[in-house]
C-alpha cells in the first residue's frame, strides 16, 4: 500500500512539473505576443511633416517637405534626425515629439532660441498645432498634417 501511494505522490509531482512548464509557456508567449504588437503600433509614422516656408542660410527650397521621427531632433550635428545645415542653427537646436496623439516641442538649449509663431520656445515643451510656424535659426518650418 505504501509502495501505491509513493507512487501516486511522484505521478502527482510529474503532472504538478509538467503544468508549471507549459504555465510558464504560456506567460511567455503571452509577453511576446504584447510586446510584439507594442512594437508594431509604436513603428508606425505619426501624422504629419515640416513644410519649408523660407530656408535661410539652409539651401531647402520653400516647400520642402521634411519626414518627422517620432522623436525628432533638429540641428546643424549629422547625429540630428533633421540636419540643417545654417550657421544660426546649433548643434542640437530643438527637438520635437509625438506623444499621445500630440506633437510637442522643446528648444534643446540652442544658442540662438526657438520661436513658435514669433514666440520663443522655452526649455519645456509646448503643444504644437498642424499650421504652427518654427523658427530654427533663419529657417521657418511649417508644421502640416
């Protein structure tokens, strides 16, 4: 009788080890699965470009379109997302971010500031709105839809 139930416990064991291995399978391809299509929404391009309204120093023609990354840095360094290439553009000029549906900007410390509709542009960012006018140095970008 000893020897069935020692049996019986071991069996009980196995199936106990062989239900938290395909437990834990099952969590893992659960994460996957939503870290997967976390990617893919996150990979899509959010809305909307710079239009160029006057290129400055830059050599852009005014109506250039200029893809925007949803992060995109702006500046004069090739590590910039968008590179403009005038001497009143810094480095790393301003960068602007699509976060909830929204696009934002933020003057990245430039040297020469950057203006919203002739506003200067705090260090914070602000909302931007599909029409706004940015001044990054002596170019003037259009953001459109």
């Amino acid at each position: 009788m000893a020897e069935v139930s020692a049996e019986l416990l071991i069996l009980g064991l196995r199936l106990g080890v062989v239900v938290v291995v395909y437990l834990f399978l099952v969590a893992v391809f659960l994460t996957v699965r939503r870290e997967l299509g976390w990617l893919e929404r996150g990979a899509r391009q959010p809305p909307g470009r710079l239009v160029v309204v006057e290129g400055g120093g830059s050599g852009l023609p005014a109506g250039h379109c200029l893809p925007l990354q949803p992060v995109t840095t702006v500046g004069r360094s090739p590590h910039c997302t968008l590179v403009l290439n005038d001497t009143f553009v810094s480095g790393t000029h301003a960068v602007l971010t699509w976060r909830n549906g929204q696009w934002w900007v933020r003057d990245a410390g430039s040297t020469n500031g950057t203006l919203l509709n002739q506003v200067p542009v705090p260090l914070e960012e602000v909302p931007l709105q599909f029409g706004d006018v940015i001044d990054i140095g002596r170019i003037r970008l259009k953001l459109a839809a």
